[in-house]
C-alpha cells in the first residue's frame, strides 16, 4: 500500500526465478517498439521506459518511469494488463 498510495509506484514483487530472461526481455522489447514509442510520447522527457537487468543478473523486467500521476494513468491505459507481452513490469514515480 505504501507504494501504490504514498510513492505512486506499481511494483510485481516477483522473486528472481519468477522473472524471464535478459534474452526474453529484450526480444519483447523490440518486437513491440511502437507501444514502447507510443508511452515515450504520453509525456516526452518525463516519461521513460528502461529494461532493468540490475537486480536478478541474468533475469530482466521492464521499468516505466514517470514524472505525475496523470502520466501513470495513461500509461497503464496504454498497457492495458498486468504484464507488457507477458513481461512483469513496474511503475515508478520519479
């Protein structure tokens, strides 16, 4: 609750053997450039989309990052599911 209500984050919470594949990860990235394009442009400068490869080595998810909650909104609009392409992803208020 603290993320969702205070930060403004989305977070799966998923263990590293949950996650898929640094491989898998950067295939689905690719093959749907235009959705990525498409939430890069709800609020360009201050909305991002990174593969995040830190944390499980060999594992990856998919970080959208926004500056107000208005962005969150449209963004998950244009996600529409709780994965992107069966990638678990979060979402960070920065």
């Amino acid at each position: 609750m603290y993320d969702e209500i205070i930060l403004d984050n989305r977070n799966h919470y998923l263990a590293c053997e949950q996650l898929p594949s640094e491989e898998e990860v950067t295939r689905i990235i690719e093959a749907h450039q235009d959705k990525i394009e498409r939430i890069e442009q709800v609020n360009p400068g201050f909305v991002g989309v990174e593969m995040d490869i830190s944390t499980c080595p060999g594992k990856a998810d998919i970080l959208f990052w926004y500056g107000t909650h208005k962005d969150r909104l449209l963004i998950e609009g244009l996600i529409a599911n709780d994965t992107f392409y069966e990638v678990p992803y979060r979402l960070q208020n920065r």
